[in-house]
C-alpha cells in the first residue's frame, strides 16, 4: 500500500479551523488535542496532535510537544480507539514522515 497525505490545512483564503479531538484516559479524565497532520503509512492510520487549551494564556505557557497516535480498531460502543505509538522502530519512522511535513507548513526550531 502506498502511503496516503490527508491536507488538513485550509486553502488560500479559508479560515482555519482546528480539529480538537477528547480522549479519556483509563482513569475517566478527558484530555482536548488539536490534531495537526495526519497520514497513512504501512496500512496503519496515524495522527500527529498537540494539547488543545481553550485559553490563549495557558496555550503559551504549556510545554508543546507532539504526540503520535496509531488508530485503531473500533472498541465495543463503536468509537475509534487511539494508542500512542511505543514501538521505537516505528516512532522513529513515522515522527520521521511527520517531521518532514510539518517543516513545510510550519516553522519550528530542533
């Protein structure tokens, strides 16, 4: 399967609006992440998000970083499961394709 680009980012002259995604954790509290790109890579859907503040102020003040999401199958009530990719051979490789495109649209230091 070849890798497939998902375009988050809006055309010249469209307003852009953020995908916020909630995750719960295992312990019930919730969790808001601004999904940032996204792709399919080795027959696996990944997402690339970053905490989402509702607050300008705490967006400034938290320590951004970027967190890799494997998707996975459905659970029992239907909804998309997402698992934070462990796997260092895999890390490497897909924050590897992340890094490469979000230096086009964004930029950031090393």
């Amino acid at each position: 399967m070849q890798d497939k680009d998902v375009n988050l980012m809006p055309e010249d002259g469209e307003e852009y609006t953020p995908t916020i995604i909630t995750l719960t954790d295992e312990n019930g509290e919730s969790f808001n992440f601004e999904i940032v790109d996204e792709i399919e890579h080795n027959e696996e859907h990944y997402l690339a998000v970053v905490e989402y503040f509702d607050d300008p102020k705490k967006a400034l003040e938290a320590e951004p970083y970027l967190i890799i999401f494997r998707v996975g199958d459905a659970d029992e009530d239907g909804l998309e499961t997402f698992d934070i990719v462990e796997d260092d051979e895999e890390l490497f490789e897909v924050s590897g394709i992340f890094e490469t495109r979000l230096r086009e649209i964004y930029d950031f230091e090393e």
